[in-house]
C-alpha cells in the first residue's frame, strides 16, 4: 500500500487569519480563539479522536516586526505542542495578512516574503530536525479577488486582482525557492477554492461568460506550473500537492453569484469537480478546508465524505479531509460567535465543549477507513 504524505487521512485546520479589517483593527484568529494558549491541549484533543494531522498557521506581522529581522517565538509554542502531542503541521505562512511596512504591490513583497519563508524554514529545521509542510500562500485567487478586485480585504484595492494574483504568485515561487534551498525535501502545499458558476438554464446569453468564470478558478495553479504566463517562471515541479478549499457557497449562478443550493438538480457533485481537477494536474490532492455553520455540520461533512470517497474510487488521488476550522471563533467583521468548528472557545483551563453530532460523523468515518484499510491489507 502506498505510504501517505499526511499521518492521517482526517486533518483539523485552525483559523489564523490576520489581516486588517475595515476598522484598522488586525484580525488574529489564533489569539482570539486562545489557540496560542493552549495549543498543546488542542493539539491533543485531536490525537484522542485519530487525527494526527492539522493545519496551523503563522502571523508574519508578530515574527517580522522589523524589516528583515525574525522572531519566531509566537509561533515556538505552537511548534513545541505540535512535537510534544506528535501532530503533524501543515503551516500556512500567508493567511492573508502581512507587516503593516508593505506594500503587497512593490517589488520588496516577493523578496521579503521569501526571506521570512527561508527563516522559518531554518527555524523549523532547527526546532524539530526537519523539514516543515508548507502552505506558501492561502488562497491566491480568493485573496487576489477580494482584497485586490473588489476592495473587501485589506489592502482594499479595486480592480486590481489580476495585478496582485500575478504578485502572489511570484511571491509563491520565490518562497519554494527560499525554503527547499534550506530544505530541499520540504513539501509544498497550495490552496485554492474549488468552484462550480454556470449560467441558469432560462439566460443562456451568460453561458460562455459563466463558463470562463468557472475555468478561472485554475489561473493560480497554472502559472504556478507554467502553463500560463510563464514569464512569471512558473514550473511544474511548483506544484507538489493540491489543497482544494470547498464550502457550501462554493456553487454559484453567473453573474450575479446566489448560491446553487446542494439539492439543486444544477448542483454539481464535487466528487466531478475533485475528477476534473485530478485530471487537469495529475498531483496529489486534499480537501484543504471545508465545514459549514451550526447544524448543518455533521450532515455537510457526511457530504463531502461521502464524495471524496467516491472520487478517490474513481482513480483521483486524494490524501485527505481538513475540517476548518476545528474550533470555533469570532465573526471577522462582527465578531459573532461562529458555530462552525468541532468544539467551542475554550475556557480558562483550555477545555472546549464538543459539537457532539458532528463528533459522531468524524467517528464513523475514520472507523470506517480503518475498515478499509484493513481489508485492503487482507
């Protein structure tokens, strides 16, 4: 049987936002959801349901303060908790927010994004001994559209997106570069929603345009291989493992974006989408983040189960389910209490309450690859 990437097949994913909301104010999910506190007892409780690997992220504002210097230690305990409870990390090292000293347009940003990517790919080497998972840029085609084509994520930029999914992109690659030059055997992990836009079937004169919507949403994944725009120096060997982000909204009629419920006859099985990807890049995928809010928890789970099976039945190699977030936390905006995570805020001695229905979804499916693998290995 082949060895997997990821120690377990069902991974929890912890917010970590950071970036400046409209107000001024930083987001900081791993504060907010005291996440830094008590990372050792979060990273246990998953140990205890069978799951061993975990998305986390870092907050480059804390660790680069000052231009070009580094301090790693908001990020040292989570690392050390991760060690002590031996939870695989899957490390985002931009979730959207940067230091407040630049410009995500300027020609610094790739160079200074990939010199903070080099050091913590040190710091990692010299924490744990070896070489970190990486997650270099979360979403590259959600960020360049909302924070530089629509004006709703900071920097606020409008009608820029095309200019900054371009930016990320080099900034990707120069930090590939940057940490398989520390380490060359570090994996690399890219993010990116995973979508189906179509026209409704009474305007059929938005068809061709949903439809070039829809093809869109590979730009990032292709220039970073180098089939589009290879003056960016994209290459396929770039591309080391799919992440695909995937929501309840991530279904929508062109142009003006409602949602294609999921028990639409127009709604798209994602075990077609996860084919069609597969297909498209031949690399190793997970399903990178995807939950929903209250109790439609355990039944959208049970969703995308369901679908990855079969998409993983059907040849597509698929290493994985993410829950995101695994805990959890306040509105970026509102700041409302968010039920869309496993368990709850935690209390003052770390504990959190669990979301009991879909804990009981989580269980079923991991007993029943246990089953599958035993029967595999017969």
């Amino acid at each position: 049987m082949k060895t997997s990437i990821f120690k377990t097949y069902l991974m929890g994913g912890f917010e970590c936002s950071s970036h400046r909301r409209s107000d001024g104010r930083r987001l900081d999910l791993i504060e907010a959801t005291r996440h830094e506190e008590f990372a050792e007892k979060d990273y246990l409780r998953l140990t205890e349901l069978g799951i061993e690997t975990a998305r986390d992220g870092l907050r480059w504002h804390l660790i680069e303060k000052t231009p070009r210097r580094y301090d790693f230690s908001s990020v040292a305990a989570q690392l050390a908790a991760a060690e002590k409870a031996g939870v695989q990390i899957i490390w985002d090292l931009f979730h959207y927010g940067y230091p407040d000293d630049l410009d995500i347009f300027s020609e610094e940003f790739p160079n200074r994004f990939a010199a903070f990517t080099g050091a913590f790919a040190e710091f990692h080497l010299r924490e744990t001994g070896r070489a970190p998972l990486v997650c270099p840029i979360n979403e590259i085609s959600f960020f360049s559209w909302i924070a530089g084509d629509v004006g709703k994520f900071y920097p606020y930029a409008v009608g820029r997106g095309d200019e900054m999914k371009r930016q990320l992109v080099l900034s990707s690659i120069a930090a590939i570069e940057a940490v398989r030059s520390v380490c060359p055997e570090a994996r690399i992990i890219h993010t990116e929603p995973a979508v189906y836009v179509r026209a409704r079937p009474d305007e059929p004169e938005h068809a061709v345009e949903a439809e070039n919507y829809r093809l869109s949403q590979y730009q990032a994944f292709d220039m970073l291989s180098g089939r589009l725009a290879p003056e960016l120096g994209g290459k396929p060997e770039y591309l080391d493992i799919l992440g695909l982000n995937y929501y309840l909204h991530n279904q929508w009629f062109f142009p003006d974006r409602e949602m294609i419920p999921p028990d639409s006859s127009l709604y798209r099985p994602l075990r077609e989408i996860l084919s069609e990807i597969y297909e498209r890049y031949r690399r190793p995928m997970f399903i990178a983040e995807t939950g929903t809010e209250d109790e439609k928890r355990p039944e959208w789970f049970a969703y995308v189960a369901e679908e990855t099976r079969a998409a993983a039945n059907s040849g597509v190699e698929l290493l994985g389910i993410c829950l995101y977030p695994i805990v959890n936390h306040p509105g970026w905006e509102d700041e409302r209490h968010c039920y869309n995570g496993l368990w709850d805020y935690a209390d003052e001695t770390g504990e959190r309450e669990i979301y009991e229905p879909l804990a009981i979804e989580i269980k079923k499916e991991i007993h029943r690859r246990k089953s599958e693998c035993l029967l595999a290995a017969a």
